[in-house]
C-alpha cells in the first residue's frame, strides 16, 4: 500500500464506511495521516470542577449526575446535564440540537467536556460544550483499551473530529485512532520528504516521518509539540509558496501601464489640504507611487483604522492617474459611502479640473447615461460607485488604476470584474477593519501592504462606557446635555438577517418613541437600509449641515459616515453586535476637534458579549480589536468566505496563533522562489511536485486577492 491506496483497502474499512469518511475529505491513506486529532486528553492538563475561573476554556472529566430537557418549542427547548467529580458539580446546557444531545448525553456517563466556564452565582456553568465519551463501562471489541482506561494510565489520548454520520457508522474517535494505527502498520507516512534537507536543518525541524507518528501517537508533550511545529510549519511554507509563485510571476510575466511622472494634480492636490499628512500616510503615498511607475501591476492592501485617512492617500494615487492621462475607477460597497466618498472627492478634485462622476444602481436613466458617455470618451477622470461600475456596457477609455474600498464586502467575481474592464490595472484594495497581521500574510500574502498605524493629528480618543439598558435615560440626559452644547449624536440599532423585519420595525418604533416622549425639542433623523439611495443622502446631507440633532438609524451607517460635529454615538443591544462592526460604529464619532463618548447599552450578555464589550471598553485601537475579534470568532469568520482563500485549507496551522510560524515559513518561501523562480534545480524538483500534487488544487481558491 501507498498513500495514494484507497481507503477503502484499509482493513476494517468498507464500502460503507468509506462513503462517509470521504465526507469529511478522507479518500486515500494520505488523508487519513492528514486527519489531525482537534485535540488531546490528558491527565496533566484537565481541571477540577472546584478550581475553574470564570471565562476559562477547559478540560474537565467527571460523571453525570441528573439530566434535564426543558420545553419542546423549536428555538426554546434545552438540555441540560450536571457532571460532577471529586471536587464540585458543573451545569452544562445546549440550546441548539437538544433532541441529539438529550439522548446522547445520559445520566452516568463519563465524560471529557471542553469549554468557555461562566459563573451564575456560585454555579459553574458550560454553554454548549464539546465532549467526548470515556464510557468506564464498555469493553472494547477490538482488544483496544477504551478512552477512560488509557485516561487513567496517564497516556496522552488524541481526540478527532467526528460527525454524527461518523458515529453512527462505529466511526468515533476512538475507532478512527484504531484505523489509523493499522494504516501505520500497512504505509508509514512520511518515509519521503516534502522539504530540502537545508531547510529541516535550518529552522530545526523534526524529521517528517516522526512528526507524523507523534502527532498521532505522542510519545511526550514535547515531541508532539515539535511534531505540531513541523507540520504546521509546512503547511504554511507550502501556502506561501503559492503567494511567492503568484507574486514573482505578476512582476516578470504581466506589464502595466507606467506612470512616468507626477504632475500638476497631483501638486495642486498637496498644496490643496487644510492639514499636514501623517507619516503613515506619507509612506502609503511613496509605496503607491514606487508601484505605478514599476511597469508592473501594482496588487497592493491598504490598511487604515477608522478616521486613520486613507481616503486621501487613495486621491492622491487618482490625482497621479489623472497626470499621466489614465481614468480611475473607485468602487465602494454601498450607495451611502460611495456618495459620500463622491462629494468629498468633487470638493477637491473639481478646483483641480478633474471630473469626477458617479455610478449606482438606483441612479436615473438620464444621469447614468452621461457617465457613461463621458467615462467611455475619456471625458471622466475619475469614476465612483458602487457594484454598478462592474455591469455590462460600462466602458473605460483609458483605466489604469482600480480602487476598491472595503473590499472584503465585494466577491471575488465581482473584484476581478472590475479589474478586467483594463489590462492588467493598477490595483489598490482598501479596508478599514484592521486584520490581523498573521490573517495578512495568511489571505493576502502576494499583496503588498501599506499600514496607516496613526490617525491624523488633533483627533480625541474616544471614550468609551457599558452600560446596562435600565441606565438608558442616564446615557439619554448625557446625549442631551452635549446637544445643548452645539454638537451632535447618533442612537443605532441593531439588524441582523434573520429578523430583519423584525429589527427594523422595532428601529422605527423606536424612533418615533424617542421622537415624541424622550427628544420631543430636538430634530430627530432617521435612516435605514429600507430607504431609496436619495432618501438616504437627503438625511445625510440634513445632518451634516447640522439641520438634525440626533440620527437614529441602523448599521447602514456603520461606514463611511463623516460628520465632525458627531460626538455621542449611543448603541443598543449592543451584546447583539459583532465586534468589528461596533468598532467601525464607534468611529463615526471622534472625527473631529471635540472630545467624544461611545454608550454600549446591553440588555443580556453570554460570555462572548461579555469578553466583546469588554474589549471595547479597554481599547481604541483597531488593530488590537481585530487580534480580540479573531481570538473570539475564529479567523475564518472574521474574513467571511470568500475571503478566506488558503485560510480555509488549512489542517493544522492556526492563523490566530501561528504568527511567528508563518514569519518562518514565508521567509523561506519567498527565499527559495527568489533564487529560484521555476523551482527547477535538482534540489527543488522535490519540492515542485509536493506543491503540485498536495497543495496547488487546496489552494485554488486564493487566485484573487
């Protein structure tokens, strides 16, 4: 047998089991070996009930006591069950799967159960824990000690992921732990390497062949942290690879425009502003200017706090464009923020004899026309808008650079549209929610970035308070006393998708309650997804001027909106948010010169809402907010789908924790295709067909940053 031998010729193995193995991605003995365990029990590690801390994650092993299943409403029912040991009982609850976990979770079974601890009073308590059954009681068919026997001898027990197919099939953890040791005894993976013999001796790597048999069987803590360090290791060279192969051939294989001179735009532009650049954004502008006058592609990420300024150093790589008779095209998520982003850049480009237009979905058959006609002359020098700019029959004269803000909110499909209304563009990606810098390297690795750490000068931090909803006329008076004072505030709500109308009903409510008991003398506003294009800049337009007090509305005015005035932003059900997403609704506030306050009005927190609040309360920074964001919503989530390139094809490295890893690992990535583009030397072959028969199909999915 081979690692390439079907599973199906595993002992043990039939035609049965091997449909649902291949379920979970298990085809050949090779992914087998590449079934990681998710994690580990171990006698060293668990903790007794009595010694938990509230908001620890743990591993504790006890027995049931009592079982209880409340309700048999969908979206109302729940399980409970109480595992006690030695030292203590501790309350474990399910909410979503109740019948499943009602039947498998009986009272007298032993249990390792895995999670975030939370206090309700004096009771420890587990929301919907993982756990994994040691059954003391059963003997094992197949002359394997069963999980509670090798966790009382002390054996470090690896634990795999398994669905409920999986289980049913006799495929359970315990089962997968016996395939897998026949599968070593038939084809020990490893036996061929998939790195040069330089790079295992360099970065002190353990030999692959080990490395698999530890991660699987480990001897010591020691050994299987090594073992996890080489694979993980690997794992993220080879997603590398992909981005250094990717990078090295955009720059020696595709030309772009050159942009050979900065001229009288861009000069005017500087002299133009009101204010200083900050250096941050000084080094963006040099790094954008040192791309567009490469002749190569520029493919680079901007990435900017809330109120850091990006906006401006994207003018000035438009005003660049103009000097060298090149259109740019700059394509916001939504109407809101692309009219926004359009009046402010007519305000300063116009003095410059620059056109600008715009583009949206809702926009008149009469105006859209004139953009049209003037973008496809050449008349337009630079174009606005949302994913309308990407429509058939929208035509460029001469585009040379493509601005995409917020990109993480466009599809794939819908980025590389609009880079293929010109050959080989110039491509800058904007985002102002901070990622964090091993998801960077992770998802955007052929990117060139640009950080603006700093936000312009004079800026007030915000500060920022938790306040629970019976405090609400409290934080109602404050908002009060800073609109006597001349300023302005904002009251949001939130909605989400599954009860959209619901939400949005009770944002309207809202604000004719607010309207007609609490704010009855001041000029209320009210804004919604719900809301025609125009509409919503009419509302808009009133508060900037200052004509409204006090805007209510919901998360469509989450980016984008600029109003210095603004120093009260009041959120409700503030548990309801995701933290990113309070972050950019906190900097709608603070763009000015006043002092600004950020309320997070919570009605009931779980632990999550607790640890998000909380992390508002402590910092500002958004790139610490995006390091917390991950920690608590996992990487994936906090990039979405389609972002999530490679991240999604990763087995074993964590980009939440596997800085340092990654650093190593592209280093020698980008090393090895610097010296060697076609990875033709007799030394490389070895690692050209492992990133071919391995790696390029998993990694398909980043082709497009």
């Amino acid at each position: 047998m081979t690692g390439s031998t079907s599973i199906i010729y595993l002992k043990g193995v039939g035609s049965k089991k091997a449909s649902i193995l291949k379920e979970v991605g298990i085809v050949t003995l090779e992914d087998l070996f590449d079934y990681y365990p998710r994690r580990y029990l171990d006698r060293s590690a668990m903790k007794s009930i009595g010694t938990l801390v509230d908001g620890e994650t743990v591993t504790v092993v006890g027995t049931v006591i009592k079982t209880q299943l409340d309700g048999d409403t969908p979206g109302r029912a729940r399980f409970k069950a109480w595992l006690t040991d030695a030292t203590g009982v501790l309350e474990l609850t399910w909410f979503h799967g109740v019948r499943y976990f009602s039947r498998s979770v009986v009272q007298g079974a032993s249990l390792a159960v895995y999670g975030k601890v939370s206090y309700f009073g004096t009771h420890a308590q587990m929301q919907h824990p993982d756990y994994d059954r040691l059954n003391p009681e059963l003997q094992s068919g197949d002359g394997e000690s069963n999980d509670f026997e090798l966790y009382n001898t002390g054996k470090i027990i690896p634990i795999y992921q398994t669905s409920e197919a999986m289980k049913q099939a006799n495929l359970a953890s315990k089962q997968m732990r016996a395939l897998i040791a026949r599968a070593f005894e038939q084809s020990a993976p490893g036996q061929r390497e998939n790195l040069t013999a330089s790079m295992v001796a360099d970065h002190d790597l353990m030999s692959l062949a080990a490395a698999y048999r530890e991660i699987h069987f480990p001897s010591s803590h020691e050994k299987l942290e090594r073992a996890r360090y080489r694979l993980k290791w690997t794992e993220l060279f080879y997603s590398q690879l992909l981005f250094a192969l990717r990078h090295s051939e955009i720059r020696l294989n595709k030309a772009a425009v050159k942009f050979t001179h900065s001229g009288e735009a861009t000069q005017k532009l500087y002299a133009s502003l009101p204010y200083a650049l900050t250096d941050d954004q000084k080094n963006a502008v040099r790094e954008i200017y040192r791309d567009l006058r490469s002749g190569s592609p520029m493919n680079r990420l901007l990435q900017g706090d809330v109120g850091s300024g990006k906006t401006i150093v994207a003018m000035f790589a438009m005003a660049l464009a103009a000097d060298n008779a090149l259109q740019s095209a700059f394509m916001a998520p939504t109407e809101i923020l692309a009219v926004q982003h359009y009046l402010v850049m007519k305000r300063y480009f116009t003095p410059l004899g620059l056109h600008v237009g715009i583009l949206t979905g809702k926009q008149g058959k009469k105006a859209r026309q004139a953009v049209l006609a003037a973008l496809s002359s050449g008349e337009l020098h630079i174009a606005i808008g949302t994913h309308a700019m990407i429509e058939h029959g929208v035509s460029y004269a001469n585009l040379g650079l493509v601005i995409i803000d917020e990109q993480h909110r466009f599809g794939v499909l819908q980025r590389k549209a609009l880079q293929e209304k010109a050959i080989n563009p110039h491509v800058l990606l904007m985002t102002a929610t901070p990622i964090p810098r091993t998801l960077t390297m992770g998802v955007f690795g052929d990117l060139d970035v640009s950080v603006i750490h700093h936000k312009p000068a004079g800026r007030k931090p915000i500060r920022t308070f938790l306040r629970s909803e019976q405090e609400k006329f409290k934080v109602y008076d404050f908002l009060r006393s800073q609109i006597a004072e001349g300023r302005q505030g904002y009251i949001v709500f939130p909605l989400v998708e599954e009860s959209e109308k619901m939400d949005l009903k009770a944002a309207v409510e809202s604000y004719l309650e607010l309207s007609a008991t609490v704010f009855p003398d001041l000029r209320l506003g009210l804004i919604h997804g719900q809301m025609s294009a125009d509409e919503k800049e009419s509302v808009m337009e009133h508060f900037r001027r200052g004509d409204i007090d006090l805007l209510v509305g919901t998360t469509v005015i989450e980016v984008g909106v600029d109003v210095p005035n603004a120093t009260v932003m009041v959120i409700v059900h503030a548990e309801r948010f995701g933290l990113a997403q309070l972050h950019q609704l906190r900097g709608r506030v603070g763009r000015g010169k006043y002092p600004s306050y950020c309320f997070l009005l919570y009605a009931k927190m779980s632990v999550d809402a607790r640890e998000r609040l909380a992390a508002m309360e402590s910092t500002n920074d958004g790139f610490i907010i995006s390091e917390i964001d991950a920690r608590i919503r996992g990487a994936g989530n906090i990039l979405g789908k389609e972002q999530s390139g490679t991240l999604s094809c990763l087995r074993i490295a964590d980009l939440n924790t596997d800085y340092t890893i990654m650093q190593s690992a592209r280093s020698a990535a980008f090393a090895l295709v610097e010296q060697d583009g076609q990875l033709r030397a007799a030394e490389h072959v070895m690692i050209r067909e492992c990133y071919q028969r391995q790696y390029h199909d998993r990694f398909s999915l980043a082709d497009i940053g």
